[in-house]
C-alpha cells in the first residue's frame, strides 16, 4: 500500500508541475517517490518484482499522461486513449529496464543508466515514426522562460538533464538520511539542492537581462479566422476563405506591411497542384498582392497531385484505384510579386491521422485504420529540406513551421540553418477546443524562440495567434476562439546560437553513455562497496 502511495504522489507531483498551469520545481522531486518505491520493492522477497516495478510505474506515468494530455479526446477518443496508454507504458518499460540493471549493479551505475536510458527514450520519441515527444521533459519549464534562457546552448534536454540531476540527488540524500538519521546528511542535501536550482537560475537571469535584439523589423499580421474544422472548415471554398481573409485585414493592410501569415490549411479545398499558377485563387491572390507593393503572403493550403505514373510512387504516396495515384500535401506557399510560388510541405506529422506508422508491417495487420479529423485521413507527402521564404524585396527569411513541427527542437534548427532570420508558425489547434492543447502549443513554441534566439510570429486558426521575441517573451496575441487579426513587429537575427550549431548532442551523448554503462553492466559484476 505504502508503494501505491509513493507511486501516485510521483504521478501526482508530475502532472502538477506541468505547464502551462504547473509550478515546474515539482518536476525536481517528482521522481523520488517512485524511485523510493522501485528501491524499497528491490529490497523485498516480493515475487514477480518485474510486474510490481512495472505496475507502479505505470500508476505515475499513466496519472501524468492523462492529466497532462487527455484534451487529445476532443480530437478523437481512441486517439487519446491510444496515445496515453501506450506512452504510459512506454515508459514504464524504462522504470523496469532501469529495475532489472539495479538489482546486480552499484547504485550510483544504476541510476546513470536510468537517466542516459531516459534521455534516450526522448530522443526516440522525436525521431522513430510513433514520435510523441509532447512530454519530454524539458519541455516542463515552458512557462517560466526567465529560468531556461540557457536552451540557446542545451535545448530542452538541458532541462530533461536538470530534472534528473535533482531527482537522483535527492533521492540518494534521502537514502542516507534514512540510513544515519543524520542532520548533518539532511542540512547537506538541502544545500546541494537548491544550489543545483538557484545557480542554473541565475545565469538564466542574467543571460535575459543582457540579451539585446539585433537586426531589421518586419511587419506581420497574423490572420486568425476562427472557423471550425469540422464543419465549416471544409464545406467552403478556398475563393470564401480569401473573401474572409481580405475582410479581416481590410483595416489592417498598409503599404509598411511586410508579410501576412494565415492558418495551416487555411485553403483547405484541395488545389491541383500542377494547376495551381493558372486557378482563380492564384489569380485572385496576385491581385491582392499589386495593391500592396511590398506585401508578401505565407499560408496554409491542401495540394493534391493526380498522376498515372507508376515510377513516381513513393512510400507516402496514396493510392486511388488500379492505375491512378496521388500525393497529399499539407503545405505552405509564400506569394509575393516575383514569379515563383515556393512551396514547403510539412514534414513533421501527425500520427495515425498525416502519417500512417510503420505501415508495411501494421497496414496487413490493422489495415486503414487512421483516424479521420475533419477529412484530413491521407498520408501526406513531406520533404527532406527545411525550406526558408525571402521576402520580395531581401529584408527577411522566414520559416514556414507548420502546425506538430514546432514541438521538435533540432527539427526547427533546420530552417535557421538554412538562414530564416525569424520564425512563423502556422497551426491548426480548434481539435481540442478550449483545453490544454492549444496553451500548451502555443507554449512550447517559446522554448523554441530560445533555442534559436529568433522572434515568432504564430497565425493559429482559432488560436491563440501570438508575436514571441527572441527571449521567449508573447509581447502580443488574440485569445482562442477570437476572430481577427493580430498586427505586430519582429526582428530578425543572423547569429547562430550553439544549439542551433549542435543539436542535441546531450541526447546523443546519452545514448553513448547508455549502451557503455550497459556494456560495463554486462561484463563487470557489483562492487560490493556500491560504488562505480
């Protein structure tokens, strides 16, 4: 019972230092109680310890997960509870792996293993075809930007990183504590503590105080529609959504504007895409464009590409019937007045509804079994480059991040690699009504303004559209389910900050220091004096 308890205070103290309603220093022991639980059934006769450690560890995680992410259920039920049972046991399945190597190795081997081991498990939740990375936990501290203005040099694995390094710490003290009964122990642990928290603090601090922006001001108006996507969404055509963007920004447009960003998919009926420079929407766009001369547009629209052709079938390729196939992209275009449409197709997508996972083994098993969100059920075609848009006239390169790829940190260091000097993002987060989902969206998208030290300018459907500077700052935005358009500056920057340069090499150097503690656990048998 006592093992219960310690297990769902873990889950408890996780789920309440989770943003954006959360107070994040509760992550810094939110592990204790279950590692106390795990070293306290280690010590026992209990049989099948395995399927207790992994029971328990599935009351935290499973408590977390709902808490934290069960708005996913106005989207689709089953995609929530897919999403909240399996991360749970996901991981649990590390608690258990961190089990099995503890029980014949040295404590403090063990407890390197378990944190590099859960390092490694988020660095696989951003790259394998299941990514749900939503819960790493770096992310944890979105909220509370004037702490973690150091992800310019780590990213949010520093933070992940951070929350380890208190929790084994205090964890340990509490051990020892527990065996001398000393005051000495406890006064100690308190100090080593709150240094590991105040000293990274306060270079937060003032590395916020002394950042000073540098570089050209753009213009922005961030268009927030408010429709709703599963109705009204897809039953108008894309000539009434241009007629509703031209109204909402009527009062708005000046010839000082630089760039006009609408929602992901805002022209949500499908456009040919070979047809696409000869439609009426174009047409119609250009002449937007020639009654603002620097004016430049970047928004969300669904292309489609009908072909016959055998030889151009790709593994995201759909198809149709016998002899005909098609591509489906969620993309963004940026229109201006030279000729050429670039186009960027997102490439980060949704599980089970934009990408269907490892489907040469689970289509014969499940077969289309995706879920349908307003229509929007076909694989969808992406890209290996991070494509940047330059305004007409020079003065900035944008990244059109759209919608999921704004949770992926060295996933956005790829457009500022490939020089965009400010950041857009543009989403659609009316699936999850009013809840968590979109606040925690939009939070995440500062971690990503730290990282890259870049301004944000975020057009979302319903919202919440919003203008983030490079600190991490929302200097301005529209509350959900508000219709209009948000006017508002950028700055751009061209320094590269050295995560954007490294990625997340404290992620790759976990998995190196995971399989070497592994190699070493294998080979070597415990010290009997419990050290290294």
């Amino acid at each position: 019972m006592k093992r219960l308890l310690l297990a769902f205070i873990s889950g408890l103290l996780l789920a309440l230092g989770w943003p954006t309603y959360g107070f994040p220093a509760l992550l810094f022991v939110a592990f204790v109680p279950l590692l106390l639980a795990e070293h306290h059934s280690r010590k026992t006769d209990l049989k099948r310890k395995g399927l207790s450690i992994f029971g328990l560890a599935y009351l935290s995680f499973f408590i977390w997960n709902l808490v934290t992410t069960s708005w996913l259920r106005f989207a689709d039920l089953f995609g929530a509870s897919f999403a909240i049972l399996v991360n749970s046991a996901l991981m649990s399945t590390v608690f258990l792996l961190y089990h099995k190597y503890a029980k014949r190795q040295s404590q403090n081997r063990s407890l390197l293993f378990l944190v590099a081991l859960w390092i490694s498990f988020e660095k696989l939740h951003l790259v394998w075809e299941f990514s749900w990375p939503w819960l790493n936990l770096g992310n944890g501290f979105s909220e509370y930007i004037t702490w973690i203005q150091w992800y310019e040099y780590t990213g949010t694995f520093g933070g992940t990183l951070w929350v380890w390094i208190l929790n084994v710490i205090v964890f340990k003290g509490l051990l020892a504590y527990t065996n001398e009964r000393s005051k000495r122990t406890l006064q100690f642990l308190l100090l080593k503590s709150a240094a590991l928290i105040i000293v990274p603090i306060a270079i937060s601090v003032v590395i916020y105080k002394t950042y000073a922006p540098q570089g050209n001001t753009v213009n922005v108006i961030a268009l927030q529609p408010n429709i709703d996507p599963y109705s009204e969404k897809y039953n108008l055509s894309n000539l009434k959504f241009l007629e509703l963007m031209e109204r909402l920004t009527k009062d708005k447009l000046n010839d000082s504007t630089d760039l006009l960003i609408t929602p992901e998919t805002y022209f949500a009926q499908n456009e040919r895409l070979p047809d696409f420079k000869y439609s009426l929407l174009k047409n119609r766009l250009d002449q937007l464009i020639s009654e603002h001369s620097n004016l430049n547009l970047l928004t969300g629209i669904s292309f489609i590409d009908v072909f016959r052709d055998e030889n151009r079938v790709r593994p995201e390729t759909n198809q149709y019937d016998a002899v005909t196939w098609y591509d489906d992209y969620n993309a963004a275009i940026f229109v201006n007045a030279l000729d050429n449409v670039p186009q960027y197709n997102k490439s980060k997508l949704v599980v089970g509804i934009e990408n269907f996972p490892y489907q040469d083994v689970l289509k014969p098993i499940i077969g289309d079994a995706l879920i349908d969100l307003g229509g929007t059920v076909a694989m969808k075609t992406t890209q290996d480059y991070r494509g940047v848009f330059t305004g007409s006239k020079g003065n900035f390169k944008a990244a059109p991040i759209i919608c999921y790829e704004s949770v992926y940190g060295e996933f956005v260091t790829g457009y500022v690699r490939n020089d965009a000097n400010f950041l857009t993002i543009i989403t659609n987060d009316a699936w999850w009504n009013e809840s968590q989902g979109h606040q925690q969206h939009l939070s995440l998208a500062r971690l990503r303004a730290i990282e890259t030290r870049r301004d944000i300018a975020r057009s979302a459907n319903t919202g919440i559209s919003a203008i983030i500077n490079a600190k991490g700052e929302i200097t301005s935005q529209l509350d959900y389910g508000k219709q209009g358009a948000l006017v508002g500056q950028v700055t751009t920057n061209d320094k590269l900050t050295f995560y954007v340069l490294a990625g997340d090499y404290i992620a790759r150097i976990s998995i190196f220091i995971m399989i070497f503690v592994l190699l070493i656990g294998f080979f070597r048998r415990k010290k009997v004096n419990g050290s290294l």
